[in-house]
C-alpha cells in the first residue's frame, strides 16, 4: 500500500465519522432538550415540593415514641 491509499482509507473513515454524527445529531439535540426541559421543570417545582414537605413536617415537640402502645 502506497501513502495515496492510507490517506484516502483515513479520509474515508473521517467522512463516515462525520456522516454517523450528522446522521445522530437530531437524535442528541432532542436528548439534550429533554434533559434540559426536566432541569427547567425541577427548578419551577421546587418551591411546591418544599411548601408540602413543611406542610407534611411534624412538630418535634409530640410524642413519636410509640411508648403509649405498650401502656406504659
């Protein structure tokens, strides 16, 4: 094999790289804009899952024992 064909075989696979990653490109850039789109959602959520975690809170000051079942 003379240096002709190497650099040809190596342009050949440089261009079939490039084709596969144009060819996937759509599929990445929805990727990234669902994960982008979840980020979003989280952050706009945030303030609801905190105002029902103190809602759901429990005051420290009751009994949590579980003493009273054994009628002690």
């Amino acid at each position: 094999m003379d240096a002709g064909t190497i650099l040809g075989f190596i342009a050949g696979y440089l261009a079939t790289l490039a084709g596969v990653f144009l060819l996937y490109l759509p599929v990445i850039a929805v990727v990234v804009a669902l994960l982008v789109a979840a980020g979003v959602l989280q952050l706009l959520l945030l303030p609801l899952v905190i105002l029902v975690r103190k809602i759901r809170h429990r005051p420290s000051g009751q009994d949590t024992d579980g003493s009273w079942m054994l009628g002690r």
